[in-house]
C-alpha cells in the first residue's frame, strides 16, 4: 500500500532575513517515522534544503490490521506523534 502524509510546517532554514533584516531562526522537521504496530516502516531524515509543509510518501505491506503511527520531531524540541488505525481486509 502506499501510504502519504503532508506535515504543516514552515520549515524555516535560519539562513533568510525577516522583514527587520534579521535571520529568522531555524526551525526545521529533523526526523519523520512511521511505525506500522510499533515497527518502523519508514523513516526520513530531513534537512533545511526541505520545502515547507513536507509532503512524504512511501509503500509498505500491509499483512495484518491495527495502528499506524507517525512521529516527526524538530528543532527547540518539538515532537509530535498521530496514530490511524489500519484494517486489513
């Protein structure tokens, strides 16, 4: 199956001026996964050359029904994780 996923982010280099003249800080997605029942299927490593709101998309085999779980983490910290839910008929 093919799975997609779009991440809103603004992905901000650190390396463009603002409207003051100052660079804006970085602010960068650094890593996406996707688990499909807790075994990465898929994982990225992404880096400042990334356009805003990445648009991933992958294939994997889906033998069983249960959860998919989508973790992205970032710059200052953040983290953030969604789960679906898989039926497999």
């Amino acid at each position: 199956m093919e799975v997609r996923a779009l991440i809103a982010h603004p992905m901000e280099t650190g390396y463009r001026p603002g409207a003051d003249g100052r660079v804006l800080p970085r602010d960068i997605i650094r890593r996406f996964a996707c688990r499909y029942n807790g075994e990465v299927v898929f994982a990225a490593e992404l880096h400042p050359a990334i356009a805003a709101n990445p648009y991933l998309a992958f294939h994997t085999v889906a033998t069983e029904s249960g959860t998919l779980e989508f973790e992205w983490t970032g710059d200052r910290g953040f983290s953030q994780v969604e789960r679906r839910p898989l039926q497999v008929t």
